[in-house]
C-alpha cells in the first residue's frame, strides 16, 4: 500500500477507535489516538485533558511516519478544519494518500445507550458522556465530501469492507473546508 494517511473522526461513541483499531490489526499500521496522548499529557501535568494539545503530538507523530513512507492511522474526534487542514498538508508533503472517515450513529437512542456501554480503550481516561457529544454537535463542522461516512448503527463487520475498499482507492488530496451558507444546508450525517 502507497503510504496514506488515515483519520477516523467523529463525535464521541461514534465508532472511530473501534475501526479505526480493526485497521491498524488488519493492514498492521501504526495509530495514534488523540485520547490517550492527551492521558499522557494530563498525567504528567504537562496540558489538561481538554486541550487540542494532544492534536499537536499526533499529527507530528503521522508526519514522522509518512516521512519513513509508512502510512499511519490518526484516531481523534477532528470536530474543526484546522487540524483536518494540517493532517492532509502532512499528507501532500509526503505525497501520501489521505482517506478520512466521519464515524456516527444515525439513531440517537442506539448511540446513548452505546455512550453508557463504551469500551474503555485507553486506561485512566474517562470517556465523555451523551451530554458532551450533544455539546459538541453546536461547534462540530461538518466533513462536506472530505470524508467517507460510515454509520455505526452497522456493526464494525459490515462497516470493515467499505472501508477497506476506501482505503484501498484512496488518492491523494487536500481537505477542502466545507463552509455551509446555514447549518440547515448540511446533511444530517455530516453533523
């Protein structure tokens, strides 16, 4: 595979770091996860657990990688164009592929009974609750055409294939920020 840079991205319990975790075994790729260098961060009281800090560590770390020709895996929420502008500018500088993926629940009440069941991934972290993904919707921007959705109402063994394949046919491209006239223009998924 041409080194490519892949984001799993979303609100919180959305499915990201289950498949972004199903990728990494099945094409062998390193994956950086926001949440658990942000742990790191706040256990050694270096930022607090809230802070795009640990945007910073990954990104870097996915820069290095694709400077060896090694494709990498970014796992983190993404909810602003900043940091999806950087990671595709990372990816161009390398002449890397650049595949994101917008992980969400169409069904509201599937996706809070999962926020109470979530598998916890990263050791010390509490993940967020239902009340912070509502939060995060009101400043969440959307992925426009920059991203493939995937619908975790489907489980991870339906979703895998369809990623894969985008995986697989991914080009390289640049994240293009999606600036809606009014949010009533944006698709319910992109949300």
């Amino acid at each position: 595979m041409d080194p490519t840079l892949i984001l799993f991205a979303g609100l919180p319990g959305g499915g990201k770091t289950t498949l972004a975790r199903l990728v990494a075994q099945k094409l062998r790729l390193p994956t950086f996860s926001k949440d658990r260098v942000q742990r790191v961060l706040r256990d050694h009281h270096l930022a607090a657990e809230n802070t795009g800090d640990g945007y910073y560590i990954i990104l870097d770390m996915a820069d290095e990688q694709l400077g060896l020709g090694v494709s990498a895996i970014l796992d983190a929420t993404f909810p602003l164009d900043h940091f999806r502008t950087v990671a595709s500018e990372i990816a161009a500088r390398h002449s890397a592929r650049f595949c994101a993926f917008y992980c969400f629940c169409s069904d509201d009440g599937v996706w809070q009974r999962r926020m109470e069941q979530r598998v916890q991934y990263v050791p010390g972290w509490r993940p967020v609750g239902w009340d912070d993904v509502l939060r995060m919707r009101a400043y969440y921007q959307p992925w426009g055409a920059n991203a493939v959705p995937v619908d975790s109402l489907h489980p991870p063994e339906e979703n895998i294939a369809a990623v894969m394949d985008a995986i697989a046919s991914a080009t390289q491209r640049r994240y293009i920020p999606y600036q809606p006239r009014d949010r009533r223009d944006v698709p319910a998924q992109q949300l």
